[in-house]
C-alpha cells in the first residue's frame, strides 16, 4: 500500500503571499484541500499539521492526522514516516495544480532501493517517493534537492511539471490559475472579485 505524506506548516508558512492574512489563509487550506483530493485518490494519506484548520480539511478529504512534533518540515515528515511502511510520498502543500497521475509518476519512478525527487524552480524539493521510509533525511531548505540527490542511495530526479511548480507568491497563483484544483481556483476568483 502507498502512503502519502503532507506536512502543513499552516498559512504563516506562506509570507511571501503578498494578500491579506485572512485571503492568505484561504488560499493556504483551497492549496491544501486540492493536494490532498490528489493524494488520497492515490494511496492512505497522513497530514502533519498544528493548525486547527488545516487538521479540520484533511479530515473532510480523508486523510489521517499526525500530530506535528514542532522543529520544522523535515521533522513533520518524520513523525508521518514513522507510521508508514513500503513506498511512500512525501508531497508539499503547496502544489496546488497536483493531481492523482503526477503522484503515480513520480511513484512508479523510484528506485528499488532510493528515491525519487521533484525539484523546484529554486532547487528546493517539492515531492518525494521513497522505497522504504528509513531512505529519508530531513534535508529541506535551500539547495536541498542536491542534498536529497547526494544521500548513499540510488536518487533519481523527476521532471513532472505540477509538482514542479510551487506557490510562494500571489504572481505564481495567478499564473497557474487555469491548472489549479477547484478549490483554489474558487479561492483566486473570490479573491479577485472581492
């Protein structure tokens, strides 16, 4: 069975969404409701989460909560790996044009033994599929996808534009606009209306 992990630091995690707090909290849950819809239909799916409203979207879309143990996404990833087992996903929140065949992609690409990785455009990582979930480090920030690449494991990078491509500005929401899931989508046209 594929498990699927998304960390969900909450809408403070995403300051450079150059909109309201309350505008920047719903864009946060839409981008994380479309994620998970991807992720569920994919395999069981854990969110580690300290947001009250974020716990309360992954349980209306079926995922599983675990509680976020603080000290950032790398640790969050690890609480969640610590209840799963076999090949699983690790997939940021942020990746709101995800859908059900970008994650089986980067899935069937993983090495028998490694990992398969999705960089972003500024050479972070965006999704994982790992073989096991001993494989992973908690190597995220700047540069990490070369971190991720260089561990003692066969590592293999992914080209699959939707997960490719992260929100971290209102620029790069308006310019995935027609990729996005539903509920973003239906956020940006409030948004944009208001």
């Amino acid at each position: 069975m594929t498990t699927v992990v998304v960390p969900f630091a909450g809408a403070e995690g995403k300051t450079r969404l150059e909109a309201s707090t309350r505008a920047r909290r719903e864009l946060s849950l839409a981008m994380l409701g479309d994620v998970l819809a991807a992720a569920v239909a994919v395999g069981r799916t854990l969110v580690v989460t300290p947001d009250d409203a974020g716990a309360a979207v992954a349980r209306d879309e079926g995922a599983e909560l675990v509680a976020d143990p603080g000290g950032g996404q790398g640790a969050a990833v690890r609480a969640a790996l610590a209840r799963a087992d076999g090949r699983t996903l690790v997939v940021n929140a942020d990746l709101p044009c995800a859908v059900p065949d970008d994650l089986r992609a980067l899935l069937a690409a993983v090495p028998e033994h490694g990992l398969a990785l999705v960089e972003a455009l500024d050479g972070t990582t965006n999704a994982l599929a790992l073989s096991a979930p001993e494989i992973f480090e908690p190597l995220y920030g700047p540069d990490s996808a070369s971190r991720f690449r260089a561990l003692p494991v066969e590592a293999v990078s992914v080209v699959v534009p939707n997960l490719a491509e992260d929100v971290d500005t209102l620029a790069d929401l308006q310019r995935l606009q027609l990729r996005c899931g539903p509920r973003t989508q239906a956020r940006l046209a409030r948004l944009s209306t208001a």
